[in-house]
C-alpha cells in the first residue's frame, strides 16, 4: 500500500496544479490570465472567446468582437451585372435576414468563451485589425507564444 501511494504521488504534477492539457476550461481559464491583448484590442471581455487543439501541446485561440444586427432603416441596394444597381426585392431583405439571423446566433457573446472541437472550425474574419486577436498558447509550458490581432485589406 505503501508503494502504490508513492507511486500516485510522483504521477502528480510537480507544481500540483491541474493537468491542463486534459480540461478545456482550465485551459481557457489559465490562458485569459496570461494573455495581453495588443494595445488596439478591446477589452477581453468584449470579444466572444474561441478555443480549440491545435496539436497534442497547443491551443489556439480566436477572439472576436460580436458583429451588431444591422440596421433594417439602412436600406439596400443589388448590384448588377451591368454596373447599374436596383432596390432589393422582399425575397432579397427575407434571405438576407436569415443569413444575418443564423450568423448571429452562431457566433459566441462577448464576454463568453466556448471550446471547439476542430481549430478549423473556429469563427473568423478576413483582416479587420482588432476586430480579431489571435492567441496561441503551449500547454507544457502554460505560455502565450503568440497574440496579435488581425491584419488589414
């Protein structure tokens, strides 16, 4: 009995800390402790907060800020294939509205973090600046190697 309690003890971490790489949320916990967001960034918790395994030592992060409901008052307009431009059609604004409707629920609050199980699958954007930070963190040293936002078109 003696034996098989030493043998548990040296399995336990060193700093006795949890075993990060096995929970999600103490890996999203630790991470938003470390990380420093550019100077450019919005408040963590502006952004929703995407996670997922990039490899066996990795997490990769994606933080975006929520995209707003459009304005229905703005108006529209469909470009033509001629260059010219006529008003949407009520199909149009219909279509438009659930694609904006579907995008909005899919994406995560602010404030709010969710765990994705494929790092291909996390929400993004092309560009924007700090609209999106990126984050990388290695999990056998619980350090943020990488935190930058988005690059501009």
């Amino acid at each position: 009995m003696k034996a098989l309690f030493t043998l548990a003890l040296l399995l336990l971490p060193a700093s006795g800390s949890p075993d990060l790489s096995r929970d999600p949320e103490a890996l999203m916990a630790a991470i938003e402790r470390s990380v420093i967001l550019p100077k450019d960034a919005e408040p963590l918790d502006a952004y929703g907060r995407n996670y997922a395994f990039a490899g066996p030592d990795m997490v990769v992060a994606i933080y975006l800020l929520p995209e707003r409901p459009s304005n229905p008052d703005s108006g529209c307009e469909e470009l033509r294939e001629d260059m010219t431009s006529r008003p949407c059609s009520k199909k149009d604004l219909e279509e438009m509205a659930r694609d904006e409707a579907a995008r909005l629920a899919a994406q995560t609050p602010a404030g709010e973090r969710r765990w994705h199980k494929d790092p291909n699958g996390l929400p993004q954007t092309f560009d924007g600046g700090c609209t999106q930070v990126n984050v990388r963190f290695r999990i056998s040293t619980r350090s943020v190697e990488r935190v930058a936002c988005n690059g501009r078109a």
